[in-house]
C-alpha cells in the first residue's frame, strides 16, 4: 500500500480514537501497530477492512449508548457501557487476521508470485496463498457481525432468548441471548465488510492459465467473474453471520453472565474482562479474625492503626459499588445468571474470530481444491 496513503489514514483513525475516547491509550499504541501491519500488505484493502470495522463498530456503540445505560450496569459502578475499548479488545477482533495478513505479504514475495499477475485469484496454482484472504476477511465478517449483533441487538423491543436454552427469556446483555433484530443487525454487520472486500479486492479476469511443464499439464481458468465474486460476498456475509452466532454460543457456555439481583440488570465487565461475582468479605474475615489473635498475645499492639486502616480500605474498596439510581450495594447482591466463568468477553471474541478465520481458509481450499500444506508453499 502507498505508504504516504496508509499513513494518512492511520493518523485519521489515531485522532478519531483519541478525540472519541473510543480507545485507550494501550490500545491505541496496539491500534497503531495492528494498522501498520495491516498497511504492509501491498494491497490497500486490509487496512480499508480495519478502517471500515472500527468506524462501523464506534457509530453503533454510540447508536445504543443511552438505552444500554437503562439496561445494563458497568462493573465499575456505572450506568451501562463498558467505557473506552482496550489493548486486549483490540487484540481480539483482529490479531489472527493481522497475522493472516502478514503470512500473504511474505508469501508474495516468492519466485512463483513472480511469474504471475499481483491480483486475487482463487487459490488455483500457484497462488496457493490465497486462501489466507478469505481468512482474514472472514475474520472481520465475524467480529463485524458480533459487534453489530450485541450493540444493536440491546435495542430489540423483545427479551432475548438464551440461544442454548431457545424457551429461556433473560434480561438484555446476557451473554448467549439472542433476538431476531440482533441477527438481522450481525447480517448487516457482516455484510458491509464483506462488499467492502468484494469492491477493494482486486480480483484477477477470468483468464485461462497454461500449466504446461507442471505435473498434469493441461490448462485451467482462473480468475473472477461477476458471479463468482457475488458468491464470494455471500459466503463471507454467511461465515460472518455464523460468527456472531458462535460466539453468543460460546458466551452462553463458557462466560459468566452477572447479574445484580437488586435490580435484574446483567454487569458487564470493564475493557471486556471477566465481572467480579464475590467479594473479598472471607478474607476480610480472616485478616480480621489475625489481628484480634495477635493483639490477644500483645504482639499487635503497634499494627493496630495500620491494620485497621488497611482493613477499612479494603471493606470499601472490595464490597462498595455505586448502582444506577446511586444507591449503595454490594458484590454478594450479584450471582451468575447463565454460563460458566471460563473466559472473559475478549476471550469468546478471539476464540470466534479464530475459528471463522480457519473456516474462510479451509473452506476456500476445500472449493478451489487447494492443499492446505502447501498454502505458504
């Protein structure tokens, strides 16, 4: 990609992140780094993908922001949202697709990428790299339509149902609901970055190939018609739209969705971290029940002040939290609602996004009769 371009358009997205407060600032340096290595690929269309997802993903987070206020609570104490987006956030959505990337540009960079024309073919020899497109822009489809799905799917007028459990009404949020306007918003979510990839890819003609000298001979058509690439859309559309319902499965099994029993509204963890279910109250106990012993033997006589001191700070830190109409409460009024406490927000995501990245790769190979050990070949 043009470098004077790509850095353009990285310093754009620096300021919107930083101006917005959309990002913080770890996660703008990791930011930074992701769309350098997204800019590296000679192809200008992986950082548009980035671009697209990330501007996409901050107008529909500011699109449900006030209602989910109503809806959820923040595990810092506040109203819903879960506040600027972190390093690991920014990790999640796209370190196997910058990774995909990175494996394509070096590959381009071999004798046989040479001897051929620098455009998208599909995967017939011997741009067995190729594959690796349909990975990375599969990745963004699903983390695209998991973002969409969640954001917006809040908004429906209807009680999500558990997707594990379909008869099971729970509170907005919960992790694993699903509505049919959260579908229909992760179709669109994977939609947009699909037609994005289909408009900015540039596919090769259809051509016929001469394999004369190679093993088999003979000739073989390469390249995209108009067909084929509304094909290509549809199947990232779909593969992202799967994502979106993988990761509300993975979330209702392996991620604990916390609700506070005061008010019935799910806590959504800080940057996309886990949600602290209990208090420290046992070992408050026990540091409690410590001192009492030392001082009944006079050896804590002098710690008493500092002890007391520590131990009211922790009684304020670890079982105060503000809630949405700013009453006082405490993290023994939470309790697990649905899931189990496996992986935070941002390990469903990665785990997701992985999974359709190597569903895009296998898949394509599978099509275009592709073997998976020579993709780097």
């Amino acid at each position: 990609m043009n470098p004077w371009l790509a850095g353009l358009a990285i310093l754009a997205l620096v300021y919107r992140a930083y101006s917005r407060n959309s990002l913080t600032p770890l996660g703008i340096s990791v930011a930074i780094l992701t769309a350098i290595a997204h800019a590296i690929h000679p192809w200008s269309v992986f950082l548009a993908l980035l671009i697209v997802f990330f501007l996409s993903g901050t107008a529909v987070t500011k699109i449900k922001h006030d209602v989910k206020a109503r809806l959820t609570h923040s595990s810092s104490g506040s109203p819903g949202g879960e506040g600027p987006r972190s390093h690991v956030q920014v990790l999640a959505n796209s370190l196997v697709a910058s990774i995909l990337i990175l494996l394509h540009a070096w590959s381009l960079r071999s004798e046989e990428y040479k001897s051929v024309p620098m455009c998208y073919r599909r995967g017939a020899w011997p741009r067995t790299s190729d594959v690796l497109i349909a990975g990375t822009v599969a990745n963004y489809a699903a983390v695209a339509a998991d973002t969409f799905s969640s954001e917006l799917g809040i908004l429906a007028t209807s009680k999500p149902r558990l997707i594990t459990s379909p008869w099971r009404q729970v509170p907005p949020g919960t992790n694993g609901g699903v509505t049919p306007t959260g579908i229909h918003a992760g179709l669109l979510g994977s939609f947009i970055i699909s037609a994005t990839a289909a408009v900015l890819l540039p596919f090769c003609p259809t051509s016929t190939l001469d394999l004369a000298g190679t093993l088999g001979g003979g000739v073989e058509t390469v390249g995209w018609n108009w067909p084929s690439r509304l094909n290509f859309t549809l199947a990232m559309t779909l593969i992202g739209l799967c994502g979106s319902l993988l990761d509300s499965l993975l979330g209702a099994l392996l991620q604990a969705s916390v609700i506070d029993v005061r008010t019935g509204k799910i806590i959504e963890g800080e940057g996309g971290g886990k949600v602290l279910v209990h208090s420290t109250g046992s070992l408050h106990l026990k540091q409690k029940a410590k001192l009492h012993e030392k001082i009944g033997t006079g050896e804590g006589a002098a710690i008493v002040p500092e002890v007391s001191g520590e131990l009211k700070k922790r009684s304020i830190a670890n079982t105060t939290m503000t809630s949405q109409d700013g009453s006082a409460g405490h993290h023994e009024s939470r309790k697990v609602e649905v899931g189990n406490d496996v992986l935070s927000n941002n390990g469903v995501n990665f785990l997701m996004a992985a999974a359709m990245s190597v569903v895009g790769v296998v898949g394509s190979a599978w099509i275009w009769d592709v073997p998976l050990g020579k993709v780097l070949g």
